[in-house]
C-alpha cells in the first residue's frame, strides 16, 4: 500500500455520510443494476428525478 493511500484512508476514517452523500450512493446503486441491453434504460439524471419523487432530496431514511 502507497503512502498516499494509507494517508487517504486516515482522512477518510470515520467519515459519517452526509443526507445528500448517501443519496447519490442509492442513485449510483440503482443506476447500475439496470439491463444495459434494455432499450429503455434510464439515465443517471432519470434515475435522481425517480427517487426524489419517491423519496425526497435529499432521500430520506425509511421508517422503521
């Protein structure tokens, strides 16, 4: 492992997501298990326009 790997994952340690961070993550997440081979795959910003009609923005936590 590189120095400035090791440096990187010292900063990054302990790091709590932000609202707006983990609603990017569900974007990303749900953006990538789509059939690529699908006509009628959505685009990333498709797929944001989706959640936050479903969910809000930033996505809100599910009851529980």
């Amino acid at each position: 492992m590189t120095p400035e790997l090791k440096d990187a994952i010292e900063r990054i340690r302990g790091h709590k997501m932000t609202p707006e961070e983990r609603f990017e993550q569900r974007v990303s997440f749900v953006f990538g298990q789509q059939d690529y081979d699908s006509p009628n795959q959505m685009t990333k910003d498709e797929v944001r326009q989706h959640l936050v009609e479903m969910y809000g923005y930033p996505a809100k936590e599910p009851s529980q």
